[in-house]
C-alpha cells in the first residue's frame, strides 16, 4: 500500500471489565488484542471475521466511541494530526467533525419523532457547524441531494421509508460535517440484496466525489471481494491476515481465512462439499486460550501452535499473515489458482455489474 496512511495503529488493545456480581471477581475481557493495522487514505478497507470477533470494538476505537487500553493509533489527513489514545475533549470535538459512523440497521438508527431535514441537519447543530438555520438548510439540501434525497423527502419522518432510502438518510447524516473517515459497521447487512447493490455504488460515487476513506466491517465475503480494496481477517480480536484483496482471495495464507473463504456459496454444481467446516465455537474473550488462539478449532495445529503466539509476518506483495505454519502448508498444497480467484474482480467492474442488477 503506497498510499499514507489515515489511519496507523500500533500495538491496539481495547479492555472492558466484566463484574460477575456483588462478591464475584471482576473479569477482564480484552475485546481487542495488540492491533497493528494502516488504513491508507482514500481507501476503501474491509475487515471481516465471524461474529464476537472484535470487529466492530474495533472500529469504534478508531472513533474513539470506546476507550483505548493500550497501544498507539495516530490519525491523520493531511490537515491534522491526532493522537486518538490521548485526545483532549477540544480535540475529541474536532475529531468527532473528521470521523463519522455508518450504522448496520437504518431502522433503529433514526429517530421516529425527527424530520429527515432536522436528522441531518442533527450533527451540524451539535457540533455548531453553521452561524444560521439558512445555512444549515443549505449544507442539509446539499448532502441529500449527493445520497440521492429529494426536497420532498426533508419533509417526512423515517416511517415513511423503504430500508434502502433509510439508509441513504443514515449516509446523509454521517456525511453532512464533511468527515475524511467513515466506518461503515455492517451498513448494507439488513437489506435486501438489490438494494445492498444500489447502496454500495452510492459509498463509492460518494467516495470518488468527496475523498473518503472507508472501513467497511462486514461478514459477507462476497460484499466484501467486490468492493473493497484491501482486507483484513480478525479473529478473538486479533488480525490474523491482511492483503489487498485480490491477492487475498486468490491466494489466502491462514487455516482461518482458508475456511473463511471456502464457505462462500457457490453456483457451480462441481463445486459442492469445498467448504472447510470449523469444528466448535469461537473462545470466549474472557478466557482466550494459549498460544495461537484458532489453535483450537485448526486442523493444522501443532503442539508448537499451543504454546507460541503468533505474529503478523511479512508473506510478500503486502501481504501479511499470522500463522506459525503458513510457510509450510503454502509448500504443501502445490502450486495452482485458487478457485476463489474468480471473486476477486475489479471493483470497478463489480460495482457495474451490481448496477445494472
């Protein structure tokens, strides 16, 4: 990844303590572990997992909606720079300006008793944006005009609203303060799936039009191989590979991201029975086990993989992985295209293909 990155954490750990009862001990459940990540600026950055995986802890971190344990995570835009484990609330205020959250489910999101107008125009009146309602009216005008809401719309409450157009006003909303990052948690998993198609052509127009930069969180693989353009894999809060995601899909190094991968449904009758099923449930974060923390549910786990944790190493092309086996399993499965190639398409290409669905 050539590009700077907007977001650069290092050493990420998010903690939350659990209480059991009056007399019970407290619990520490470390939600995510020891994160090295970059997010380049103006890309468009999946991260998936099963899940209970961290996933969206982990994205809230990088908004600052959660507080950060450990670690580093700088974020910055060419304009400002921030430390975000350290944030003044001055500064949280202007963060909160830069960085914006897409929620999963536009049903709950919206408020029942608000216009589509005053939902919008919400974050700009908190965050005192405008000097005047006109131009508040304007900026609100401006950014439903960019997610595909009309005048008419401004007008009505959310009830009066398919999935798709709620989620338009839920894009509006992040939209209109004018951010550099969005986290997008699962914003198309409640929605049908033409409707998915519309909604991620209009992140990407969107993208294009007003320089953002996205983390998109999402367990649909499929989603995730035409629009994204770098993945990352996490697991028991931990990230467990990271590559663009071509090279991800074609040629995926861990056991995990393999069984991933090959649960994705496909059309052809030749292909049933691929999938790698995964034996038992994710650990529980509050007991974590040792070493390698799949070892448990791997079906290439060694006694070393019991006893040593591994770290994210360097596979090549800006590929990483975390597996003290890759190596060897690489070598041990020959060469030859992986069937999951096909997925990875341009997104470009993608996203018109989803179009003209």
């Amino acid at each position: 990844m050539s590009a700077k990155p907007i977001i650069r954490a290092r050493g990420l750990s998010v903690d939350f303590r659990l209480s059991g009862g009056f007399l019970a001990k407290k619990r520490l459940l470390r939600a995510v572990r020891s994160v090295d990540i970059d997010i380049p600026r103006g890309s468009f950055f999946g991260l998936v997992g099963e899940s209970g995986s961290g996933k969206t802890t982990l994205g809230r971190a990088f908004l600052r909606a959660v507080p950060i344990s450990e670690g580093e995570v700088h974020y910055s835009d060419g304009e400002v720079d921030y430390d975000l484990a350290t944030l003044s609330k001055e500064e949280l205020k202007a963060y909160r300006r830069r960085a914006q959250l897409i929620f999963q489910d536009p049903y709950a999101a919206l408020s029942p008793r608000m216009t589509v107008r005053d939902i919008i125009a919400e974050p700009l009146e908190v965050m005192g944006l405008t000097s005047s309602r006109e131009e508040t009216d304007e900026r609100v005008r401006a950014i439903a005009a960019k997610c595909r809401l009309n005048l008419e719309h401004l007008r009505r409450f959310p009830h009066a609203f398919s999935g798709g157009q709620r989620q338009r006003i839920s894009i509006a909303r992040a939209l209109v303060s004018d951010p550099r990052f969005v986290v997008a948690d699962e914003c198309v998993a409640a929605l049908d799936v033409s409707i998915q198609a519309d909604i991620l052509n209009l992140l990407k127009e969107l993208q294009k039009e007003l320089g953002l930069t996205y983390l998109f969180i999402s367990h649909d693989l499929s989603v995730v191989a035409h629009i994204c353009d770098h993945v990352a894999v996490m697991y028991l809060g931990q990230l467990v590979e990271t590559a663009p995601t071509r090279q991800l899909f074609a040629a995926p190094r861990h056991p995990y991201t393999k069984a991933l991968l090959s649960a994705i449904p496909s059309l052809d009758p030749d292909d049933r029975g691929r999938a790698q099923k995964l034996e038992g449930e994710i650990p529980s974060p509050t007991a974590p086990p040792p070493g390698c923390k799949f070892h448990t549910r791997c079906p290439h786990a060694r006694d070393i993989c019991r006893r040593k944790e591994p770290r994210l190493a360097h596979a090549g092309d800006g590929h990483e992985v975390a597996c003290l086996r890759w190596e060897e399993l690489l070598e041990s499965s020959g060469p030859g295209a992986s069937p999951l190639s096909q997925m990875a398409q341009p997104t470009e290409q993608a996203a018109a293909q989803a179009g003209k669905g």
